[in-house]
C-alpha cells in the first residue's frame, strides 16, 4: 500500500501544474482585445438577461416562496435521511431506498481532508 503522505504530495504537485497552466491561459486571454469585447458585450446581455427574469419573479411571486419552502424542506428531510442511514449503518443494518421505478440506492460515503 502506498504512503498516505506521497499520495498527498503528489495530488499537490499536480494542483500547482493546473494553477500555473489555468494563469498562462488567463494571461493570454487578458492580452487579447477581441476577448474583451466579447466579454463587454456578454455582460451587457446577462444585465438585460437578469432585468427580464426580475420582471418574471415579480408575478409569480407565490411560487418563488413555495421553491423556497420546498428548497428548505429538501435540506432538512436530506439531514434527517443522513442522520438516519448513518444510525442504521451504526447498528449494523443493511441501508438502502427503493424509488418509485423500484431503482435500489445505497448510501455513499467519502473522506475529505481539510486544513488542521
């Protein structure tokens, strides 16, 4: 099995290789006029773009606070299913949800390290 801490260091060294790559591209698109213009006349159009979805909003306002109701809902039932397999998976019970297309899912789990 490999070192814990070269796998590390060798995922690093790759990041800093991406980050230096994506700076050239970034400076060469800067030096560019036609990528400027095009830019210019892009944020234009998302401005207007934004003015006719507030338009929008505005009359269907009460399905907006029922998105947002639902989107709240989502995230408290998705803590409360989480909570829940992870319980069962505690216990030593098989965990898994059936659909209504009888699809079977089964959770996953995955590990994410964060600076101490």
């Amino acid at each position: 099995m490999q070192d814990l801490q070269e796998i590390f260091n060798r995922i690093q060294e790759i990041k800093k290789k991406q980050k230096d790559i994506r700076s050239a591209y970034k400076d060469a698109l800067d030096s560019s006029l036609e990528y400027k213009e095009v830019g210019d006349k892009i944020k234009t159009l998302r401005e207007r773009k934004k003015q006719i979805e507030n338009t929008t909003k505005e009359s269907y306002a009460s399905e907006f606070t029922q998105l947002d109701n639902f989107k709240i809902d989502l995230e408290s039932e998705a803590t409360v299913l989480n909570d829940v397999a992870l319980t069962k998976l505690m216990k030593g019970e098989t965990v898994q949800v059936v659909d209504e297309y009888n699809n079977t899912y089964e959770p996953l789990f995955t590990v994410k390290f964060k600076k101490a």
